[in-house]
C-alpha cells in the first residue's frame, strides 16, 4: 500500500513539475517576442510545444508558433505545428482555439474545404453557445468561399434559426439574403 501511495505522489508531483516547466518555457518564449528575438522565440516554441504536449503551455506554444509561421506565409508549417494537439489528450481546454487556428491555416493555403471542416470541429470543442456559433459562421464563410452554397445555406439557416446564436443572427439573416439573391440570379 505504501508503495502505491509512494507511484501516485511520485506520478503527480513529475505531471506538476513538468507543467511548471512547459510554463516556464512558454513564459521565456514569450519574452524572447517581446524583446524582439523571434528566432529565439521560434526555437523556445518548438522547444515546449514539442517536449510538453499534453499541457496548456504546450498548446499555447504551438498556436504561438502556428502564428508566427502564418505570419511569415508559411501557412503549411503552421497547420503542421497544430496537427499534434488536434485532441483533448494534447490541446486540453484550447482544442477549439487549435481547431480554429487551424482553419485559419486552411484558409491560408487556399483550401476552404478544409478551413470549413476545421471551424466545425472548432464549433463541436467549445461548451461555449456563443463560441460555437461564432466558429459554425466562419465554416459557412468558408462554405461559401469553396462554392458550396446549399451547406452554407443550411448552416446560416440552423444559426437564424438558434437562439443562442444572437451573436451572428445580423450576419446570417445578410447571408441567405445573399445566397436567396444569387439563387434568383441564376433561375
């Protein structure tokens, strides 16, 4: 029995130190942008987002990192960045953060397929109604950027028609306004 108790302590206190340690790595890389060393910011970046997956420093990181390569209009490398934390095991409370950012890195690429299946999965990760509705519209955005008019249609619909998706009603009301007028255009 003590020898269980001794694995549980031992087992919680390393899961504690290495958050403390994601945290502190992610707390330098942040320093090193603000000193203006984004060399040094990308290499601390990869550091934590590579050893300390799993972790909330860890997911920062790498939406942190993702970023800086999108800045850089290296929009591949950064979904590749995400790929590792596209579950609730590696990205924990910011798996829709992860999802959307990698929607954004879709939609980077020229590829709103993808960005719209990313910005649903953002939507399905978040417990959040207005988070979700705000993600359900940039899918339908995107939806509508890959020529799939019928399932923005149905996606703008389903957000007039969700009351706890005030955030967007203006937005979606504009939207099958829009695809009602381009339908009648094409009749």
């Amino acid at each position: 029995m003590v020898v269980g108790a001794l694995g549980l302590w031992f087992y919680m206190r390393s899961g504690e130190i290495k958050r403390q340690n994601a945290e502190r790595g992610l707390t330098q890389a942040k320093q090193s942008l603000a000193a203006g060393n984004p060399a040094l910011a990308l290499t601390d970046l990869e550091r934590v987002a590579t050893r300390y997956r799993g972790t909330s420093a860890g997911a920062q990181s790498a939406m942190l990192l993702a970023q800086l390569h999108y800045d850089a209009g290296r929009f591949a490398e950064g979904v590749q960045v995400l790929d590792p934390y596209q579950t609730e095991s590696a990205a924990g409370p910011n798996l829709a953060a992860v999802w959307s950012l990698t929607a954004d890195g879709h939609m980077g690429q020229n590829n709103p397929d993808g960005g719209a299946a990313a910005y649903q999965r953002a939507a399905g990760a978040t417990t959040l109604p207005g988070e979700s509705a705000m993600y359900e519209a940039k899918s339908a955005r995107a939806l509508m950027a890959a020529g799939k008019l019928d399932e923005a249609r149905d996606v703008w619909q389903r957000l007039l028609d969700d009351p706890k998706a005030v955030n967007v009603h203006g937005e979606a009301e504009i939207r099958l306004g829009e695809l009602t007028a381009r339908t009648a255009g094409q009749g």
